[in-house]
C-alpha cells in the first residue's frame, strides 16, 4: 500500500506539472517579443531591417557559435559581452552624448546633474516606449535613434571584421579578426543584435515593464528590479525555509519508526556472477567515457586561458584554427557526451544482470550503437568547425553545424541521429529487463521506475526537435532548458537514483522494500519542484512575468531535498564499512559520496545563491553561472558517471582485485581541483561582477573595460592551480582506465596480497592492507 500512494503522487506529481509547464509554454509562445515584418524610420519611411533581416540575422549569431561567444538575453559564454545589454548601454550613450552635444555643446557626462537627469528621462520616452504597430507590423524609430542603430552597427561590424582600431577589443572578446567576412551577413546579424535588445528595453504592451522583465539593469532607461521580482523573491526564502522545516520534521519523525537492523552479506553477491556477452561489450564505451574526460579538460583549460590570451595560446596563434568559440563548443558538448555515454553504458551493463536474461542479438545491438555514438561525436564536432569558420550556409548550418544553443549545439540532423539512438537504447534495455519484470515480486516496483526513467531519457531529449531555423528566441530557449533541466537534470537524476538502488540491492547493501520506497520518495520530492522550476532559466528571456512567478517558487523547492544531502552521503560511506569484501567497491561508493557533497554545494547552494529573481537579475551571465555549472555538472553528473563506470567495470573484473593508488590520487585531486578551480577563481570573478552588475549596470560587469583590469587578469589566472590539479586527477583516472585492459591497474594473479584479499571476499575476513 505504501509503493500504491507513493506512486500516485508520482503520477499526480507528473500529470499536473507538465500540464502548467504545457500551459505556461504556450502563454511564452502568445506573448513572446515579436518580430515586426519592417523597422522603420518615422520620418521618411525608410527600412532600416525587415523581419527576415532579424531571422537571418539570428542563423548568421548561431552560426558563429551563438552561445558560446559572448550572450543574449544572460544566456551563453562569458568572455565576450552580453550582446543585448552592450548593444543597449551603447545605443543609450550614443543618444545622450548627441542630445548633449547638440543643445549643450559638451558630452553628458559634463552636464549639470539636473540637465543629465532631464536628459535620462527623455531618453527613456524614447527607448522604454512600445512603437510596434501590430496591425501593420511594423515597429517605427525616430529620425535621430536610427542614427544610433548605424552607429552601434558600425562598431559590431569593426568588431566582428578586420578593422584595426578594434584590434584590442577583439582580443579581450577573444574573436579572432574577420570572423564574419561578408559584409552582408554583418548587416543581418546587427538585425539580430538590435531586436534583442530592443525587447530588453521597450515595455510590453499595457504593462510597466519590458519583454525581459526590465533586464538588463541599465539605469539610464530605468530597467531596474520590477516589484515581482523582489516579491517573488521574498516568497521563494520563505518557501525554502518552510521546506526545509517540512522535510527536516518528516525525517525526525521517520528516525523514531522501528526499524530493522541491516544484515549484510558475509561475501560479496556478485563474486560468482557472469558477465553476458553484451555485458562485456560495454567495456569499450568506459574507454571512450575515459578519454573523452581527458579531452574535453584539455579544451577546458585552453577555453580559459582565452579569458587572459584571447588571440592565442602562450604566443601560439591558436585562434587561427581553433577560436574560442570552437574550444568552448567541444568543451561543452564532449562534458555532455562522455557523461551521457557512462550513464546509457551503465543501462546496457545493469539491464542484462537485472533481468537475468540475454536477448538474441543483444551484443549487437550494444555494438552497432556504440558505432552510432561515435559517428555523431566526430560528425558533430566536425560540423561544429566548418560552421563556426563560415563554411555552411544557414540551411547546411542548421542541419550539420552547429545551431548556436549552449548544450544542444550540434545541427539539427546529429540531433535526430542521437534521438534514434537513444530510442534504440531504450529497446536494448527495455527488452533485456522485460523478463524480469514480467515475473514481477519485490523488484517489480524499482523495476518499473528504472523503465519510467529510461523512456523519459529517450523521449524528453526529443524536445530538441522543436523549434526551427528560425524560430523566435524566446520559443527556442523554453525548449532548450526542456532538453537541459528536464532532460539532463530531471530525469537522468531519476535514472541515477534508481541504478544506484539497484546496484546495492544486488550486492545486499540495502534491503529492497526500503530502496523502492526510499527511490519512489526522494522521485516525488525531487520532480515536485524540478519540473515546473524548469521556468527559473526563463526569468528573463522574453516571458511574461507569470513565469517569473513560478519560477521563482518551484526553483526554491528544488533545492529542499538537498540541504538532507548528507544522510545519503553518511549512509553511502557507511557501507564502505558493511563488511569487509565491500572496500572492493571502495572508490565507486566514495565517488557516490562526491555526488552527495556537490549535490549540496554545486546543485543546492550555489544553485539557489543564483536562482531567485533578484539574484540571478544582477548574476545571470557573470561567472557565478560557471560557479554552479561547474560544481552541478561536473560536481553531480560527472562525478556519477565516473562512479557508474567504475562500478561497471568492476563488475566486468570481479575476480580481478585493482591496484587502486592511482584510483585515489585521481579521486582526490580531481575534487580538491574542482574546489580550487571555484574558490580561487570562478567565484571572486563572479562576485566582483555582481558588485559592479549592481552599482553599474550588466554591460559594464561584462565589458573588456572591467574584465581586463589587473585584479581580473590575476583571478584569472589563478585559475591554473585549481586546472592544474583537477587535470592531473582525469589524467590519472584514465591510466587506471587504460590500465584495467593493459593490466598495469590489476594486481599479478600471484601477488600475495590478491590471494589475501580473494580469501577475504570469499570468507568475509579483512584483509591486510597493502604496503
């Protein structure tokens, strides 16, 4: 009866959160910043863009690298500025200094502060006031701010080109000269650039604020924090705090339940198991998990050191080849690639021990798919470059390039390819457990969450196929967090849960009833706020403030379960100490443990330092994103695939004890590193941006006028100890990986201490420790 309730809410819990996730889409969709069919002068009718102008305009942002150089709307890369709020701030300035040039023969700076203050305010009649027409189409500009627009364009077009005034400016935005070659598709993209940020500053219709909710703070036109913002704020404090005190009261209640005492195995279960043929054939894709970590840090540090060098590589004119905008695209994408591949490896190892059957071409199968992911890494990759180096055109870009959204960057046909292939992952799975769970029993519950949460894994990644070439950015960006939140932090969270569940079930770690309820409990909470808290990325991209609204209170409940984060870290260490045969599994447990630590750092309290409203108006952009990104990614995710890899490939040598020195040096160095990496720099650089977010505006926080002062160069830079660190533990990870099938990790078959330990395993005697 307790799994029947808990799956109810399961069920209640799923059915009414997409429906207000599907409600809410749709109000994003009625309501998003249009884009006129023309952008007119008042005076004389003249076109300055056309709509279409704006939508190429955006083909030409994302075929650049979109996201990854520079940002829109507070979404993207960190080095370049957010181009919104630059374009906004340079046309505001522009508009002021003429004014005051024209009537007061000096620059505004100089003016008195009463004829400044009179000035501001006519230039927020002028940029603040809605003149789109949507009975015509057409949005109208005065004589004078269509001055301002060829302005500001003539400066993106020096920035983006060859002129050499810019030269510097170029270097500190690391975009290498002549990025875009074709005047005509300079033009298009300062289409682009002008709607975006004219949605940041021109108020919606019939309400006091703009598209984006009156972000960026600029206050020369009066976007400051709307009274929802700081309301909405208000109430997702105290809904944390309700929260926690819900929760904290639910578990002083569950500890006074009687309860029994744990009986262990005296040796380890899965000592005599077998691996299946297909089994077997998972080993590969832990080597291509190992080896995409090392690549992908690589690209990391050189994507960093661009911050400091933004032309090259320590005087290697890397830019030449490889621009930031490539080095940052491959670092993302791979970090999703390799944790994707230990997680859907992990299914395709488990499924067939679950089930305790191996279908008929199952081995195959995992073959021909571990073929197809490959073709779309290097596919992808591929496709990525030739766009980013202005070699595709839109249609080719869109389809085998790289489509400009910062974690689904790669073209829509790679796409549909990773699509198929989950599905055909979920088959592989499905059909190994079906078995298993037609003979139903006590595993037939946990069984079935881990084939909810496989599905949900396959499917939900088909949210990526929603919008088009050119669809509006404010449609795009709603599906995008889809794939990112729901997809990746959703319901690989589930799957997660679940396998870890069924690995210390099998090995007797944990008694079945407890983990299904326990799974089923922590899926209802987790999903209860994760689902609809999908809306706290979309604060500020062109949402109504309604989404603001439930944004703000369901981002605060996801963060509920875990500040009880460490009752599972405690428990999973715990069991380290069950009985001696289970320090074989020592270092995946404590890589679990790892998860739990930055489950409460990375995902829940740098999640929420930047989540409310009013955080996230100043932050979002700065380098407090790569605070939370770092330790929630890689912290939570990473940390999980490498302990399901791990444990995998245990199971793969259960006869085969490891030489584990480097196992620790890795485990040890790549979590100090990470620390490191944020406390010495990600978090300073991004709290001396809040600070000058707050006194000065968003543009200013990230202009190469800010960045490249000598305090930032040095935090920078500093950078390089945490790197360093973290980098030498993913190498050293994979020489124990490379090693398990070269054998320098495995102990000789004669060593003593194998023999020592073997005994121990068998009899559940410890062991002596290795000298």
């Amino acid at each position: 009866m307790r799994h029947t309730r808990l799956w109810a809410a399961f069920g209640a819990v799923i059915v009414l959160s997409f429906a207000v996730l599907g409600y809410f889409g749709f109000e994003i969709y009625r309501k998003a910043p249009p884009i006129p069919d023309r952008v007119v002068v008042a005076s004389d009718g003249r076109a300055l863009f056309t709509g279409q102008d704006i939508r190429d305009g955006q083909n030409v942002w994302q075929s650049l690298g979109g996201q990854q150089v520079g940002s829109i709307w507070g979404h993207g890369a960190y080095v370049a500025p957010d181009w919104s709020a630059d374009w906004l701030h340079r046309e505001a300035t522009w508009l002021l200094d003429v004014w005051a040039q024209d009537e007061k023969g000096t620059t505004f700076d100089k003016l008195p502060a009463p004829e400044r203050a009179a000035l501001v305010e006519r230039l927020k009649a002028e940029i603040r006031t809605n003149t789109y027409d949507a009975a015509s189409g057409a949005l109208t500009v005065s004589p004078l701010r269509a001055r301002a627009i060829e302005a500001v364009s003539k400066h993106y077009t020096g920035v983006f080109g060859t002129d050499p005034a810019m030269a510097e400016l170029r270097d500190a935005y690391a975009i290498p000269a002549a990025t875009l070659k074709d005047p005509e598709r300079q033009r298009l993209m300062n289409a682009f650039f002008f709607w975006a940020a004219w949605a940041c500053g021109t108020e919606r219709p019939g309400e006091n604020v703009t598209y984006s909710n009156n972000w960026p703070s600029e206050s020369l036109i009066g976007n400051h924090p709307s009274g929802a913002i700081v309301v909405w704020s208000v109430v997702s404090f105290v809904l944390l705090l309700a929260g926690i005190g819900a929760l904290s009261w639910y578990f002083a209640a569950q500890r006074h339940r009687p309860t029994e005492d744990p009986v262990y195995p005296e040796r380890d279960p899965l000592i005599g198991q077998q691996a299946t043929p297909s089994m077997r054939a998972t080993r590969k894709y832990f080597w291509v998990v190992a080896a995409l970590i090392v690549a992908q840090i690589a690209l990391g540090a050189v994507s960093a050191h661009y911050g400091v060098e933004g032309s090259g590589f320590y005087g290697i004119p890397l830019d030449r080849w490889l621009p930031y905008a490539v080095t940052r695209t491959w670092h993302v994408q791979l970090g999703i690639f390799w944790i994707a591949t230990a997680w859907l490896a992990t299914g395709l190892f488990i499924a067939p021990a679950v089930g305790g059957h191996e279908p008929k071409f199952q081995r195959a199968g995992v073959h021909f798919l571990f073929v197809c992911l490959l073709v779309i890494v290097v596919g992808s990759l591929a496709g990525q470059w030739f766009a980013i180096r202005q070699k595709l055109g839109f249609e080719a870009n869109f389809w085998f390039g790289h489509q400009g959204y910062e974690y689904v960057d790669l073209g829509r046909f790679w796409q549909i390819f990773l699509f198929v292939g989950l599905c055909l992952w979920l088959f592989l799975v499905g059909r190994a457990l079906w078995p298993a769970f037609k003979k139903g029993g006590e595993n037939k519950n946990l069984l079935a969450l881990f084939l909810v949460a496989s599905t949900a894994i396959a499917l939900f990644y088909g949210a990526g196929l929603m919008w088009g070439r050119q669809t509006n950015l404010a449609m795009a960006e709603y599906w995008r967090w889809w794939v990112v939140h729901l997809w990746v932090e959703g319901f690989f969270e589930v799957f997660a849960t679940v396998v870890i569940a069924f690995l210390f079930t099998r090995m007797g770690l944990l008694r079945l009833a407890t983990a299904t309820s326990a799974v089923l409990f922590s899926t209802v909470l987790f999903l209860s706020g994760g689902i609809i808290g999908t809306f706290h990325h979309l604060y500020f991209t062109g949402t109504p403030t309604s989404v603001l609204a439930l944004g703000a209170t369901f981002s605060a409940l996801e963060v509920v379960p875990l500040v009880l984060i460490g009752f599972e870290a405690y428990e999973n260490l715990t069991l380290t100490r069950a009985r001696p045969w289970v320090a074989a599994y020592k270092w995946p447990i404590y890589f679990f443990v790892a998860v739990a630590f930055w489950n409460l750092v990375g995902a829940g309290l740098f999640g929420f330092f930047i989540n409310p409203p009013i955080a996230l108006y100043y932050m979002q952009g700065l380098n407090t994103t790569p605070v939370h990104g770092h330790t929630a990614l890689f912290g939570v995710y990473g940390m999980l695939g490498i302990g399901l890899m791990l444990f995998c490939l245990k199971g793969l040598s259960t006869h085969r004890a490891w030489k584990t020195g480097v196992l620790s040096f890795a485990f040890w160095t790549i979590n100090i590193g990470l620390v490191l990496m944020v406390l010495l720099s990600l978090l300073p650089l991004g709290l001396l941006q809040t600070w000058a977010s707050v006194e000065h505006g968003m543009w200013y926080a990230r202009s190469a006028e800010f960045l490249q002062t000598p305090r930032m160069d040095t935090l920078r830079w500093l950078r390089i100890l945490g790197d360093t660190i973290f980098a030498a533990g993913a190498l050293a990870l994979g020489w124990f990986v490379l090693g398990l099938k070269t054998g320098w990790s495995l102990r000789a078959e004669g060593d003593p201490s194998t023999e020592r330990e073997r005994e121990a395993l068998q009899i559940g005697q410890p062991a002596e420790k290795e000298t």
